[in-house]
C-alpha cells in the first residue's frame, strides 16, 4: 500500500471508514515520518503520542463513534488552548504553560475524530509572518530549509507540506493562514468573519479568525465543514452549519468574470511574483473564463488594518507588568507602543472608513466574481532575517508593511484563501483568491476550479527524510 503520509486527508478518510486501514496505523506511519523530519524543519515542537496512541486506538475498537475527521492526525497551533496540553504562545512568559480547557475549534476537532499529536510552532504571540521565538527556535521551509515557512500558521504549513499532517489548522489577522501556505505550497483559508467562531480572546472582534489548512480544496473542506458553524457562547456567528461546505463541486471556469491583479493597485511585488500571477492569469484565460486586469480601491486599507491591529496589541499586552513587557520582542513592544498612541480621532475615523471600504468592495465584486492577486510580496527569505526591510527596491517603515497584499484583504471582511499558484527560483509561489463576502462555499468550489488546471501542489519538497528523496 501505498504510504499513508503521502495521501490525501480525504483518502485516509476513506480508507479508514471501509476499514481498509486502521486509525493506529494511520497514526504509527505519521509518528514515524514526523520523527524522520521533523528534526530538520522544528514544524512540530510539543508531541502528544501517547494521548494520539490512546485516542487511536479508542477509535479502531469503537468504529460507530467516528466522526468526519476519525483517526486524522492533527497537531494544533500553539497559540490554540489545548486542555492538558503545554501551550506556550511562542513566548518565555508561557514556557511551561498548560491550559484546563481546549479552544472551541480544538473541542469540535475532537469531537470528530481527530488525533491529536501534538502542536505545531509559531511566533511569539503569532505576531509577524516569521516562524521564530525563544522557546523551540525557528521553523524551516521544506523546500529550501534556509529559508523562512512564513507565520504565524508556519508550523502547521510546513507540517503539512513534509507530509508530517493529513490537514492543520491555523489562525490568521493579517495574512497567518495564507502567508505561509504561499511559501510552503499549501492551501491556507481565511474564512469570513463569524464562519468559525472562538471563545477565546474579543468574540466581538472579527480581525483575527482561525482556519484551515491543507493540501487539497477537497481537504480543506472537510476540516473546515468541522470547525465552521456557529455556537451559542458565541455573538455574531454566521448560520449555516459546518456540513454544509463539506462538498466542494468545481466551477466550470468558462462561467467566471475574474479580476486579475499582480500588486493590488498600489503594492511593491517582487517581478518573480508578478509572472507567476501572469502565468496564472493566462491559464486561467485558457480555460475560456472572463479575465480582467482591475484592482478594487484599497487606499484606506493600510491604516485601517494599523488601527485595529494596534487597538487589539493595546488590549492584549497593555495590562502587562513592565518585567513581562520586557520579555516581549521588539517588534509586538512597538505594535503595542503604537496602540498607546491611538486617539479619539482615530476610533472616529477608522469605523466610518472600513465601512465605506466594505462598500466599494461590495460594488466592485457587482461586475466580478472572483479577485485573484498574490498573496505575498516577497518569496521565502532567509532563516536569519526576522521580516522584510525592502521589497522590490521600496523601504519598508514597519514589521507589518511586508504582508499588506493580505492584510489589506483582511479589512475588507471577504473570504480569502491562498492556493500554489507556481514555482519561481526553486521556491513556492501562492496566489490569492478572493470572493465577495460571506460567500466561503463560492470560494470553495472557485478555488477547486483552479486547482484542477494548474496541479502545482503535488510538487513535493525535496530535502533529506523527504518521500522524494534527499536534495
């Protein structure tokens, strides 16, 4: 048979509903890749295999209590609550630090069947698209292990791409679900606001949101038909339940207007990014769908997403003791200096302006069905460097200006997920599409369109311990 690691979430569903495979078996074949590759790239940094051996084996001798995920190993984000499980935040302040409760979307995993094996590294407090901290080190990209996996979902994206994961979940404010599935070759979605809710920080926020992750549309569907849905502990939850984007039927792409642009009207993008989106743009032209080069209005999405990003910074590390603020790094130290400095004016203004950008991105999705522009600015960069200081000959002021072709989509509340979209220099390229709001089943089946013509995502990493051999 064919190596478990090497199929498809939905696959190893499959097989282990017809009881083809055995939930432990599933498990002893991932422990046993994550113990091969795992110690080149850190993707995994706390393992659970003896509660993932437990819960496994619970699983094969009970097959009427498994659910969509049943014997699907997972690792969490370790920025998610995990009950009984070291979660440290990517912080010293949280080293040793073991929740009593799981996270809303880590209680509904269980609950389907899913087996945990551990959590996946990120940043310090997920802040900046760089998967580094003082606890577990940095995490490297698998298909060139000197350069970055992007964050915050770094760990779960490279996880998923050595095939160490089936599917991830991940979370993402300015872009941490789809940056680093662009730089490992994955798909990573941002859902719309209130599609997966949370117990855990400002439920009345909707700039942050988790996701899922995986290699395929049909994979990420069925995680994400697990973690959406609303929940009565919950205000501002979308209705429809998670089953309901469980099935994805592609699109016939002779039937799409989509709007193509290779900077968002306004962004430095390096020139191996732009012809990876031209290329896209061409095949998809190809297909026979509409395609336009236009970019809806984002002027305002810059201080828009620095307000509220700031307000959230403000919130969480404000009430700190000076001693723990002095174990923050630098860069969340001047994302929190920036909140401080936030006035009446600004919440004035920054409510009022979101809601005409919603607007006019709402007017502009009027003429198009899908927008499609890239979703980094940059291609992985080196392990040493902690975030971008120029991109294609611009300066850039701030640890967050870098990622903005995702953080200005943030703002705009639409569904966005990054999909591989080609490789340039050896290296993954992701595109971003992205739907009109609310609209995550559209996206979906838009985005299994487009997967269907390009089939960059079987391109594996090769690196020594990888299926496809040593470099």
């Amino acid at each position: 048979m064919t190596d478990p690691c090497l199929l498809t979430a939905t696959e190893l569903r499959g097989l282990v509903a017809r009881r083809e495979l055995s939930c432990r078996e599933v498990l002893d074949a991932h422990i046993a890749r994550i113990e091969a590759v795992n110690p080149s790239l850190n993707a995994i940094i706390t393992k659970t295999y003896d509660l993932a051996t437990e819960l496994a084996g619970d699983l094969d001798r009970n097959p009427d209590r498994q659910g969509p995920l049943a014997g699907l190993p997972i690792a969490h984000k370790d920025l998610l609550p995990t009950k009984g499980i070291r979660t440290t935040y990517g912080s010293v302040l949280y080293a040793e630090h073991v929740p009593a409760t799981d996270a809303l979307i880590v209680e509904r995993m269980r609950a389907a069947g899913a087996v945990v094996v551990g959590k996946t590294n990120a940043p310090e407090f997920g802040a900046g698209s760089q998967t580094f901290n003082r606890v577990f080190g940095a995490t490297r990209n698998p298909y060139d292990p000197s350069k970055t996996c992007g964050g915050s979902s770094g760990g779960a994206a490279v996880a998923l791409a050595a095939r160490m994961l089936p599917t991830a979940d991940g979370s993402d404010t300015g872009g941490s679900l789809r940056n680093p599935a662009a730089f490992c070759n994955v798909i990573g979605l941002r859902p719309s606001p209130g599609r997966v809710p949370s117990v855990w920080g400002d439920p009345w926020s909707d700039l942050s949101t988790a996701g899922p992750m995986a290699r395929t549309v049909d994979d990420l569907a069925l995680l994400f038909s697990v973690l959406a849905g609303p929940d009565p502990r919950v205000p501002n939850c979308l209705p429809e339940p998670g089953r309901s984007f469980r099935s994805v039927e592609p699109l016939e792409p002779s039937t799409l207007r989509i709007a193509v642009t290779e900077d968002f009207g306004a962004l430095p993008v390096e020139g191996a990014i732009r012809e990876a989106i031209a290329e896209l743009r061409d095949t998809l032209a190809a297909t026979g769908a509409t395609v336009i080069d236009v970019a809806p209005d984002l002027t305002d999405a810059r201080r828009i997403f620095h307000v509220l990003r700031a307000t959230g910074f403000r919130r969480r590390f404000g009430p700190m003791s000076d001693s723990e603020k002095a174990e923050l790094k630098d860069t969340i130290r001047w994302n929190l200096d920036a909140g401080l400095e936030l006035t009446v004016a600004d919440y004035d203004w920054v409510y009022p302006a979101r809601a005409a950008l919603v607007a006019q991105v709402a007017g502009f999705f009027a003429d198009v069905d899908l927008l499609i522009g890239p979703t980094t600015q940059v291609q992985p960069f080196d392990i040493a460097t902690d975030w971008v200081r120029e991109v294609a000959g611009k300066r850039m002021s701030t640890y967050i200006e870098w990622m903005e072709s995702c953080s200005w989509i943030t703002v705009t509340g639409c569904p966005a997920l990054s999909l591989p979209a080609g490789f340039k220099n050896g290296l993954p390229v992701g595109a971003q599409l992205i739907a009109p709001l609310r609209e995550d089943a559209f996206l979906l089946r838009a985005a299994k369109a487009v997967e269907a013509v390009t089939g960059y995502a079987a391109r594996q990493p090769i690196f020594a311990g990888s299926p496809a051999g040593p470099l």
